[in-house]
C-alpha cells in the first residue's frame, strides 16, 4: 500500500518557491515549479548541504555551500562538484495539501 504524509499547505509553499519538510526523519525540500509540485532529498550529496537555504531559479536548486546544481524534477545533478542525485520523492496534492510518499 503507497502511504502519503502530509508535509504543507499549497499556501506555504508558492510558485518559484521551496521548503524543508521531514518525512521519517528524512529532510525532504518541496519545491513549486509553475504551480506543480515536486521532492527530492534536502542533503547534497557532496558536502551535504541544506538545499533549502539555496536558491531556486526555474526548476534547478542550487547548493549554497558549493553550488552544486539539480533538477527538482528528477533529482539529478545539472551542475557538479555533487556527481551522485538526490532521491526523488512521490508528491501528490490534495485539495490544499501536499503529500509525499513514504520511502
């Protein structure tokens, strides 16, 4: 059985915009790329980085310890010195919630 947890309201994070969450004990950043939704991990895989206090320019996040790009979208990595993805994450909204699945 897929389980979903609620991680935010469609209101906390807006378009252009991302957001930590955590997900049995996973940090998990939510992005709103032109109102869809995605997740994938928060940690960079290189320097493990909090991806949430990078920016955000269309859907590629970028690490602000050294920059390290990825897709939001897919979890892969754009841009280097990070060489492996960040795991993606299931998203789904309901109503005014956003979902995740559980890993």
């Amino acid at each position: 059985m897929e389980e979903f947890v609620k991680v935010a309201e469609t209101t906390e994070v807006q378009s252009g915009k991302m957001k930590k969450v955590t997900v049995d004990d996973k940090d998990i950043l939510v992005a709103n790329v032109e109102g869809t939704y995605y997740a994938i991990g928060n940690k960079c895989t290189h320097f493990g980085g909090d991806l949430s206090k990078g920016s955000l320019s269309g859907k590629i996040v970028k690490c602000p310890l050294h920059g390290t790009q990825y897709d939001v979208t897919t979890g892969t990595v754009e841009a280097g010195p990070a060489k492996k993805p960040e795991p993606k994450f299931e998203v789904k909204v309901e109503g005014k919630n956003i979902l995740v699945k559980k890993a």
